[in-house]
C-alpha cells in the first residue's frame, strides 16, 4: 500500500500528458500534497515520463472538478484564450451558483455538460428544469453561457469558433 502522493505519482509516470492532467487535477482534489510532488519529479530527472508529469504537474488545479473540466481547461490554453476563473460563484435571487469556467470581466462562461449530471444524482427531468432555472437567472444577470460535452473536446477548430464567439474575438 502506497500514499496517495507516491500512487499519482508512479501512475503519472506511465501516462500521456492529458491523463496525468485528470489524474492530478484529482489528486490534488483528494489531498496531494503539490510541493512534495514537485519535490519527487525533481529528483527523477531523466525519468520516462518525467516531461509529461511536470508539464501537468505545473498546469493542475484542484479547482478542476471532473475529467471533462480538466481537458477543457487544457484546451482553452492550448487554443491560447485567456485562463478562466474556475468555480466562479455568482450570486442570484435564489442563492449563489458557480460557473466551471468563467471571464468575470466579460460576463461569459463556459459549463462541461457531462452524462452523469443529467443521469446520475437526480431525476433527469428534475435536473433539466433546476439547469433552466439556473441559467434564466444567470442570463438576466446579463451572463452569456456556452455549453460543452465531451464530444467538443475533440474538436479544436469548432471550440474554437465558438469561444471566440463567447468571448467577443
């Protein structure tokens, strides 16, 4: 039996880099200590595997909150938009709501629409009406929302469009 540090990083070290990302970002969710990671992939220099490792390690955030969150946050970057906040709470008539991705300053957001939200937790019918619901307030607080699911992370050029759309570029 390993702690959790030394089994994200010895699974870390056998991935490519997108999967050491996700596999970071939770770690780092779960209680990964990042200053005793960095500490570890200093000493492996030369290691397989090493340069992906640090490479995420350097870019992970325990603000990310699932896969998908990860990967487009990976995207964004890649496609060189500006870093959103992530988590971003804004507050409503009907209490506070959080954004997984937001430009405050431009009053935009992205949300990762995974299956498991919609399937998962509640009723999905249930759940479609709390997400209208949600989003009729956000929006008459003059927020403009883009919606993503998995399949968007695998098309580039169509993000891309639709981010500098949200975005105003």
């Amino acid at each position: 039996m390993t702690s959790l540090d030394r089994t994200v990083l010895d699974c870390a070290l056998m991935l490519n880099y997108r999967q050491v990302l996700i596999l970071l970002d939770h770690g780092l969710r779960s209680g990964c200590d990042r200053r005793r990671l960095e500490s570890a992939c200093a000493g492996l220099a030369g290691a397989r595997g090493v340069a992906g490792f640090r490479r995420a390690l350097a870019f992970a955030h325990p603000l990310s909150e699932s896969p998908g969150e990860s990967l487009a946050r990976d995207l964004i970057a890649r496609l060189r938009f500006p870093a959103p906040v992530l988590q971003f709470p804004v507050q409503t008539i009907r209490g506070t709501y959080r954004f997984d991705f937001a430009w405050p300053d431009l009053r935009a957001a992205l949300e990762f629409d995974g299956k498991s939200k919609y399937f998962d937790y509640k009723p999905t019918a249930q759940v479609i009406y709390e997400e209208r619901e949600r989003e009729k307030l956000l929006t008459e607080q003059g927020w403009r929302i883009l919606r993503i699911g998995w399949k968007d992370l695998f098309d580039e050029q169509g993000m891309k469009g639709r981010l500098l759309r949200l975005l105003g570029g």
